[in-house]
C-alpha cells in the first residue's frame, strides 16, 4: 500500500491549516509499514517460521479522533508481544459503527497516522465492523 501527497492532502491544507507539510511528510515516510492483509499473511508466517516464541499482537479501531487514550492502549498492546499490527477500520466502517458524518479523515489517513506511531510495526485497513 502506498500513501502519496495527493490532490487530497493540497485540499485538507488549504481547510485545515494545522496539518502540516512536516506531518505530510511524516506519514508518508512512515508508509512502509502500511500493509495489505494478503502481504500481513506473508509477514506473519515469516515471523513464525524464523524467529521462534515471537508474540504477534494485533488490535483495531476507526482512530478517527485520535487522542491520548489511543496512544496509552497502543503502547500497552506493544507489550505483550514483539510485533504490533494495527487494523484502522475503513471508512465504510466508520460510517456504520459512528455515523453517516463520520469519518473525519479518511482511511489512508488515520492509516498513516498509526504509522507514524513508534511502537506500531505495520498497519492495514480493516473492511469488518468491530
């Protein structure tokens, strides 16, 4: 999965002057941990194979309005395990868990933003209502 600096991210500035070219770029230097499920399988079973007794943890959520007590939960996932995969829901998703107003930031943004996070190891997008 690739996260450009699209079309997308030039209209989110010009509506929200906090987002910031250092954030912009922040995101998508952090892209490489941004996965498919199909390439998370691929990982997984490497994992399992060649590195013996490693704990794969895995959670989820919309992160839409990401705060403080996402960051405390991610961090405590972190330890329980040696790899930390994140599913961030898909915007189809967040509109059915929170409404037809939500999301706030679409996908690949809340997904790049999870990214960026230090103890996350990889994230995907998660089409299933959690």
């Amino acid at each position: 999965m690739q996260f450009e600096y699209s079309q997308h991210w030039k209209l989110k500035k010009k509506y929200r002057p906090d987002i910031t070219d250092d954030l912009i770029e922040y995101c998508i230097y952090h892209s490489d941990k941004l996965k498919t499920l199909g390439e998370l399988v691929s990982i997984v079973n490497t994992y399992r194979k060649y590195v013996k007794n490693s704990v794969i943890v895995t959670t989820n959520g919309c992160f839409d309005i990401f705060h403080y007590g996402h960051l405390c939960c991610l961090e405590d996932a972190k330890k329980y395990g040696d790899v930390l995969i994140v599913g961030v829901n898909s915007d189809k998703s967040v509109k059915k868990l929170k409404g037809k107003r939500r999301p706030l930031l679409k996908q690949e943004e809340r997904a790049g933003i999870i990214a960026g996070i230090g103890v996350v190891d990889y994230v995907f997008i998660l089409d299933e209502i959690t």
